[in-house]
C-alpha cells in the first residue's frame, strides 16, 4: 500500500518539438524525466521541428496525430526502462501546444475505451482521427475564417470582448471552420474534436476528455467570462460544434480514474487520477509559481509577459486567457517578436559580441540615458505593429544615429522595456506596491539588463531554478487535481520559489513614467 509520503505524479509536455515526461515528488522535485524527441526518435514521420510544412502551402503547418500517440508509447518504455514505479503514481496531468486541434473518427471513442494492452497505443489508434494531420499553432492558413469569426460577433474588438483575443489564424476556431469547408466529408465522419491537450488526456482517460478552460480560451470560440461556448461562433465553424467539442471544465479538474489499459500495460494503481491537461502557457504560469501581484517576463528568441489579471480589459493586441489556478480571474499574454535576437545583434555592432562588454557599456550610461529613446524591431513588431530603427533625442526629434555605442545599447534596452510596461499596463496590469517580476528565459541570466528592467517597471526583479515550467505546471496540475485543492491554497515548493535579483533605484520612476508617455507618442507617429 502506497503511503501518502511515498506519492508520486506523473506530468507529461506535449510540446511542438518533443514529448517530455516528469515523475516528480510531492515537494515537486523531479525523480525520473525523459522525452521523445519527433524529428530524431520517430524519423518515419519525416517531421522537421516536430511539424510538416506543405509543399504546396508553406502557411499549412501540420503533425501527425499518430506521432504523437507513438511518442506516447516511446515515452512509457523509456520510463519502464529508467524503473518508474507506476505504483506510486498518484495522478497524471499533461500540458501541450496551444490551439492545435485533434479529430477523432467516428467510433474512435469506443476503440479508446477498449484497447488490448498487450499492443502499442498507435497500432490500434491508427485509423482513429478522421483528419490524420492535425493543424498546429503555426499554421497560418485561415485568412478568411478569421474575418468570418470577427464579421459574426461584430468586428475584431467585439470579438476580442468576448473570447479574449480577436481572431488569429493559429487559434482553433478558424482552424475547424477551415476543415469543415475544405475537407467537409472528413469533418461529417468526426465525432469528436479534441485540443491537444485533451487529446492527451483523453489517452490516458480512456475516453474523449473535456477541454479545459485555459486552453479553451485560445480557440475563439468560448466566452472567457461565463466560460460557455459562443453559439454565433460555434455556427461559423461547423454544424454541431457543440456536439463534437463537449462542455469545458474548469482547468485542473479531476476527470476520472486511469483507464484499464496503463493499468494492465503499465502497473498504475488501479485509484490513479487523470488530470485535465491545458495549454503550455496556462500550465508555465502554474509552473512558475506565478500570483497575484506577478508579472512574468521571458526573456527568449522573442519576449513573452504573463500576467494575473483580476479585472482585465479588451484589448486587440495581446491575448487574455482564462487563469488555470482561479476560475475567477484571468491571465494575459503579449508576444514581442523583437527580444533576444534584436539585443544580440545590438550586442554584436557595438560590444565585440561580448555581452560583457554590452553590460560593462550599458552599466557606463545614466538611467534615461540623457532623454534618447532608440526603438528597434528587425522584424515586424506585434506590438506596436511597426518596423525599422527610430531613434530620438531629448527634444523628441528624430536621428539618424547615436553618438556612441552605449547610447545605442541602452536605448535598445531601454526602449524594449518601455514598450513592454507600456502594453502591460494597456491590457490592464497596474504596478502597485507589491508588484514583482519574475524574469525568464536566456537573457534573465545577464543582471545588468534585468536591472534595466526593475528601474523602468519599478518593482523588484526575482530570477528561479526551473528549466521547464510548463511541464512543471502539468505536474502541478496533477498534484492540485488529485489534492482537490484550489489554486489558492496550492503551496509551491521553497527551493523553486524565486529569487530576488534586482531592485529599482529610488529616483527609477521619476525618469522613466515620462519616458512611457514619450513612447506612446512615438508610437503614433512609427505603426506601419
Ligand atoms: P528560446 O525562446 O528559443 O527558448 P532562450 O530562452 O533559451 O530561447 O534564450 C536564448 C537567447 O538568450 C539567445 O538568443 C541569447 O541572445 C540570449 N542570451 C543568452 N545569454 C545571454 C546573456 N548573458 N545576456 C543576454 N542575453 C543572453
Ligand atoms: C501561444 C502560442 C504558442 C504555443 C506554443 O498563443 O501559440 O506559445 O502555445 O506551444
């Protein structure tokens, strides 16, 4: 008999590239990992980046459904061979790319619930998705639904009002509207539409498992504030939507007992939970431990801020999401495509690609950097949607260049971060006296920028030890689950909780509150 002590979860990252998988303690700490890499582990499939690119359509970006249930096999053996007690496994949660879609065949339900378990999952499951390539997030090929969507409700911000985004081609409700025109036989022979997510879960449940809210909130379709699909919106996409996509749930619902077949395969516990799986970002800002009064900055190939919203606003740029850990709140979400890489070429012209010297060049300059202001967005920018280099002097006239190398540096540094308070606080995030930022990602590593940060927010800047927090959070995910506890009383580890790296200079905010108005200014004059 397994004593609570001895209670493990299982939390699964079904990513673009890779499915990974964690059994973690209940203190969260990791005891067996391994993943599965599509491209290289599973090469019949002929991914490249865990996705196929169609030759006829470069916007058409697909993955094979089937690949991956065979990574899900893969994942298990690989996990018998590190010795995971299957035993131990108190409940499984999952998270996994947004906004791709999943169409299981009529009868699929039934093949799921009957499996043999002395064969693979993808043997038996091989005829069971109506559309064998699902649509991933990084398709763009639904122009047209997406009009249609927003034309439905009223306009983008309507739309936007009432799912928390206005439409976007990766989001999954133009996606199923774009199958039911161009494939509609295929779509009359599915019986159920799954997200990847609960298509996951579904797997491990033994039966189609319902999409949660977090990852619901990215298809277009569901009201984010009474949680129920939109009727307009679902008739936009296809006839009886309502049918094939169930009633969401709230993120983190206990969904059932492990089905028979990883009973019988794999020795679970006959009392192993399922966990609803959600989406990878939902499921970092679980991972990340993030709360209230939190603002997430990742600072990756391009830069990403979470945020805990209470309240949140409409806005057209930006997503709002439904909060994973409280069904009463919410989480945004704004994407800059301009991050690392546009630093790094900054790094390259003016540091001797050294970011030493870069932080020894930016550390030489005064805060407001005598009132210039540099914008740069190599590629272009979502927010504000605009290209090139602008730069500014103090009496707001424009330049050609800067006088020096670390002008140049820190109005780049400058000019991100103002750019990303500015949006911040646009889609409803107030800094207030208990604001703190959580940074992210591979420049959360270089102090000097994340100094840059905290002064122009004016909040203290925390760096933590997790390498993969969405998977983290799926683990999570399982353990508040199975706990039945709600979010708000889920306690997060001490060794993952972060740590305070930087705080704002005292005079921080006299400078740099201007400088968001100047910036918005500017920003009228650049949109492209
Ligand atoms: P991804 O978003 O692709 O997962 P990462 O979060 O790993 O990317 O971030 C990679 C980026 O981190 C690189 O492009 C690099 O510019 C940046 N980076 C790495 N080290 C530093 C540093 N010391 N200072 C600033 N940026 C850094
Ligand atoms: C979010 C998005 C991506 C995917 C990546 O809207 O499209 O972050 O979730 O897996």
């Amino acid at each position: 008999m397994t004593t609570e002590s001895e209670v493990t979860f299982l939390g699964l990252d079904l990513s673009t590239q890779q499915l990974k998988g964690a059994v973690v303690n209940e203190k969260l700490e990791i005891i067996c990992e391994e993943t599965v890499i599509f491209d290289t582990h599973l090469p019949e499939f002929r991914t490249n980046g865990g996705v196929i690119i169609s030759k006829t359509n470069p916007h058409e970006i697909t993955a094979p459904t089937i690949m991956w249930v065979k990574a899900l096999d893969l994942l298990m053996d690989k996990l018998i061979v590190a010795s995971v007690d299957f035993s131990k496994i108190a409940a499984v949660s999952g998270t996994a790319q947004q906004h791709g879609s999943v169409y299981w065949q009529n009868g699929a339900e039934k093949t799921l619930g009957n499996l043999d378990p002395s064969n693979f999952l993808h043997t038996q499951l091989a005829t069971s998705f109506s559309i064998p390539n699902s649509p991933t997030w990084m398709d763009s090929t639904t122009k047209i639904e997406c009009r249609c969507l927003e034309g439905a409700v009223g306009g983008p911000e309507k739309l936007a009002s009432i799912t928390g985004s206005r439409a976007y081609e990766r989001f999954t409700g133009s996606q199923i509207a774009r199958i039911n025109t161009h494939r509609p036989d295929a779509f009359k022979n599915t019986e159920r539409i799954s997200l990847v997510s609960s298509f996951l879960a579904s797997l491990f449940l033994g039966k189609i498992a319902p999409i949660d809210y977090s990852d619901a909130s990215g298809m277009n379709l569901m009201d984010i504030k009474n949680k129920k699909w939109d009727q307009k919106l679902l008739d936009v996409c296809g006839p009886n939507l309502a049918e094939k996509l169930k009633v969401p749930v709230p993120s983190c619902t206990c969904l059932g007992n492990i089905s028979p077949y990883f009973l019988e395969r794999y020795g679970f516990n006959k009392d192993c939970k399922v966990v609803a799986c959600s989406g990878d970002n939902p499921s970092s800002l679980i991972g990340m431990g993030l709360e209230k009064d939190w603002l997430a900055v990742s600072l990756g190939t391009s830069d990403t801020l979470f945020l805990w919203l209470s309240d949140p606003k409409t806005v057209l740029n930006g997503h709002i999401l439904c909060n994973p850990l409280d069904p009463e709140a919410y989480m945004a979400m704004l994407c800059f495509k301009n991050g690392s890489l546009t630093r790094e070429r900054i790094r390259n012209k003016h540091a001797d690609k050294s970011w030493d010297k870069f932080d020894e060049l930016l550390e030489s300059t005064p805060r407001g950097n005598f009132g210039y202001i540099g914008l740069y967005f190599d590629v272009e920018e979502i927010l504000p949607v605009a290209i090139g280099e602008h730069r500014y002097n103090k009496e707001g006239k424009k330049l050609s260049k800067f006088s020096s190398s670390e002008i140049e540096i820190r109005a780049a540094i400058e000019g991100q971060f103002l750019t990303r308070r500015l949006f911040a606080e646009d889609i409803g995030f107030q800094i207030g006296e208990g604001t703190k930022i959580l940074a992210t990602g591979g420049a959360s590593k270089n102090k000097a920028i994340l100094q840059v940060l905290s002064d122009i927010f004016g909040c203290p800047v925390y760096i933590q030890d997790v390498v993969n927090s969405a998977m983290i959070g799926a683990a999570c995910q399982a353990k508040i689950g199975y706990s039945g506890k709600s979010g708000d009383v889920f306690s997060y580890p001490n060794e993952l909780r972060p740590k305070l790296v930087c705080e704002p200079y005292k005079n921080s905010q006299d400078i740099y509150v201007p400088m968001v108005k100047r910036i918005r200014e500017i920003f009228k004059t650049i949109n492209s």
